[in-house]
C-alpha cells in the first residue's frame, strides 16, 4: 500500500501551550507554543508594532508608496530574504523556499496604500502628512505580512515556494490588476493565493472565511445634466437641471427595490450632487452633476442595474426637456472565494485558532476589493481577521477618521499566512524541529 499523505492537524489547547501535530505515518510529534506560528511570532510584537506605526505616521497613496516600500525592503534585506520591486509601480514580491524542494507554490498578498482623508487624532503615531491617513489597516497588512516573512525565512517549515506580494494601490487605483499587466503570475508562479483584511467587527482571535462572494463589485456613476439657465425668478423661462437631478435621485432608489430579487443583494447610491453657486441665490444653473456607486455580487446584476440606469437617467432628463448622460465605470469586479480554498484556509484557522473562533457565516460586505483580480486568475480565500478590542479606536469602522489597527492582532494575521504555507506546501518528511 502507497504511502497515505495528509495535512498536518494541530490541536492548540487552551491551558497548555502546546500543539500536536499527527503526521501521516502515525508518528507523533510535540512542539511548545514557541513553535506555534503565532506564538513563535508574538516574541517580536515590540517590534512589529513600532514598525507598523511608523508606517501608519507616513502615509502614502497609490502608486505613490515609495517610503513604504523602501521600509518593507530594507527589511527583506535585513533578514536575507530575495524581493523584487518595481512591479506594478510601487509593488514587490518576496520569494520564501521552504526546506525541502517541491514544484508547488503558493501565494500571500497584503495591500499598502493609505486613503486620501484627514486624521482625526491626537495618538503619537499619528499621520504626520495633512489630508493622508491610514484608515483601512493597510499599515498593519503589510507589517503582518512581512512579520510572516521573517517567521517563513526563519522557520522554512515547508516544501516549495512561497511568495509573498505586496500591493500597492488598492484603495480605488487599480494596483493589483497593475501588478498582473506587469506579468506577476508568469513571473512568480503561485498555484493558489490568499489574503486577509482586519475586521472591527470581529473579537481579537476569531477569523471570518466562507465560500463564494465576500466583497462586492464596485462600480462608479458619473451624470451629467444639461438645462437652461436663467433668473430664478423666472423658472418658467428655464429647464432647471436641479429639478431633474432631483427626480433622478428618486427614481434611481427604484432599481434594487423594484428591479432586483429580494434574494440578491445591490446598492446604488448617489452620494454626491455640484449644482450652481451657492453664492447666486437667484440664478438657476444650466448643468448639474450628480456621482455614486453601484454595488453587486453578480455580473448579471451588475449588467441589469447599469442598463436600468442609462434608460432611467435618458428618461427622466428627456420628461422635463433636459439631456443627461450616464458615464459608468467598472473599477473592482466581485471578491468571490474558491470554494476548496475556504474550506482549506478555514481548516488551518481551525488548528491555529480553535474551531469555535472560525466564523462561517459572516456575511459578505458591500465594500470591494482589488484582490478580485488575483482570484480571478488563480483560485484562493480571502478572510476577516478581527482587530476589535477594548478601547474605542478599535471598535471603530474602516475609513473613520479616528480609526487606528489594532497592534494586538499582529501575531494573529502573520501567524496564520504562515499557517496557511506550512499546511499548504508540508514537508514532506513531516519533520518540523529540524534546525537548519
């Protein structure tokens, strides 16, 4: 009989620091929790945390993330490990062979970028560059995954190759569709690919992964709209563009609550209105501008809610004889996890964690994602880390002004990329405590 090859399944107990891992030949071995993934990276928490503020205190946009990177690769360099930078823009990959040689691969991604809003607080880490912040964690993926990067070189507990992407631009900027026009996949050759985002919603320790749709598509409206201007007190005498806006915000409100099953999920909303000069009271305006997001989980939504848009906005505008024009675009197609890739990513969130901090049934966000464009291409998991804890800066939602990353949860994330590795690419002589 051929040999039986199976995952490693570690049990982590509650009171005692150790993990057991069942090899495929019977044979058992036991390791301390400084072993473990996450225990063996909380010893350089200090560490990682005050690297993670320094980059929350120099925030940079998309494609604009020079320090970032910079700080990201002196590190790699530090500590030996091979990177390539420059792809897509600002974008870089570190390249981990585990011990043992093998022609199988894996990916890990984390993004970088910062948002383009005003810091609302008084911490010592705070944003140091006016109208740039860090608001979405995007500090702490990136150390999260560098610190699994260290424990990856230092460890090397796994067969093949893993690598690990950093991304730029994620926030609405199209970097990781960057990363892949600059050749990433035919460059570093993962067979799967996995990534996490931190979750205010979610306990410190549990983690949120399931099959199919996670994150919404996202899509962007731009109307135009054409009147007559003219003297406000003399509306008759002008097809006020204003009106028209505001009967196209009504009429929109229509689409998902008329046109789409009560069974499917979207959003459309016009979150934005330039009309006029606020300083002329009396004058009717001859243009109108309205702007919005749709957001879906299907494409067959996403083509019916942009065709009952372009008729609605063409209508409406024509029934008060104004013109208007729709211009929509596509800018992150839905996050839509493999469904053998969760269940797999849920396992060894199972082992690191605890089952009963595995959550199944999250319900997907309507946010998007760029990392769409990787799972696209290669199947894989995108999963929900909780980082809320004590303190309100931590309860807070992603994008709020006085948002911060919650430093506790570092360990956590970057325990569980490497997780995913040494499960992922096992040794295949089922030794872990080698020293290398």
């Amino acid at each position: 009989m051929g040999a039986l090859r199976l995952s490693p399944v570690a049990v982590m107990f509650k009171h005692v620091a150790a993990t057991v891992i069942v090899l495929a030949t019977g044979f058992c071995t036991m390791f301390f929790s400084s072993d473990h993934p996450i225990e063996y990276i909380r010893r350089w928490q200090d560490d990682y945390t005050r690297f993670r503020r320094d980059l929350h205190a120099h925030p940079e946009l998309g494609f604009e993330e020079h320090r970032t990177a910079q700080r990201i690769s002196e590190r790699l360099t530090a500590l030996g490990i091979e990177h390539h930078t420059g792809i897509g823009k600002t974008g870089m990959v570190a390249v981990i062979r585990g011990r043992e040689a093998s022609p199988h691969s894996m990916g890990l991604r984390a993004d970088m970028d910062a948002l383009p809003m005003q810091e609302e607080s008084s911490r010592p880490h705070a944003s140091t560059v006016p109208g740039r912040m860090h608001g979405c964690g995007h500090d702490g993926h990136a150390t999260m995954l560098l610190a699994c990067a260290h424990y990856l070189q230092e460890t090397r507990r796994f067969a093949g190759t893993a690598y690990l992407i950093f991304q730029p631009a994620e926030e609405g900027r199209g970097g990781g569709k960057a990363m892949l026009a600059d050749g990433l996949f035919e460059r570093f050759p993962v067979e799967r690919i996995f990534a996490l985002h931190n979750w205010p919603g979610l306990p410190v320790g549990k983690v949120a992964v399931h099959s199919g749709p996670v994150m919404a598509a996202c899509d962007y409206v731009t109307i135009d709209i054409e009147g007559c201007g003219g003297h406000g007190a003399h509306p008759h005498l002008t097809v006020d563009p204003v009106l028209v806006a505001g009967h196209i915000i009504t009429a929109v409100q229509s689409i998902v609550s008329r046109n789409i099953s009560p069974f499917d999920h979207a959003v459309v909303s016009l979150c934005g209105m330039q009309a006029g000069n606020m300083d002329a009271k009396n004058v009717v305006p001859r243009t109108a501008r309205l702007v919005g997001t749709v957001r879906t989980f299907h494409a067959e939504t996403q083509e019916w809610i942009e065709a009952r848009l372009r008729e609605l906005v063409v209508s409406v505008a024509s029934g008060f004889g104004a013109k208007a024009t729709l211009r929509y675009d596509r800018i992150d197609p839905a996050t839509i996890n493999d469904a053998q890739q969760a269940r797999f990513a849920a396992r060894v969130a199972a082992q690191l964690l605890g089952e009963e901090n595995v959550v199944h049934d999250l319900e997907p966000s309507m946010g998007a994602e760029d990392f769409s464009y990787m799972l696209q291409k290669k199947p894989g998991a995108y999963l929900r880390l909780g980082q809320g804890g004590s303190g309100e800066r931590h309860g807070l939602f992603l994008h709020n002004s006085r948002y911060d990353f919650n430093d506790e949860v570092i360990p956590y994330g970057a325990g569980l990329l490497a997780g995913l590795v040494e499960a992922g690419l096992p040794l295949v002589s089922g030794i872990r405590d080698q020293k290398i």
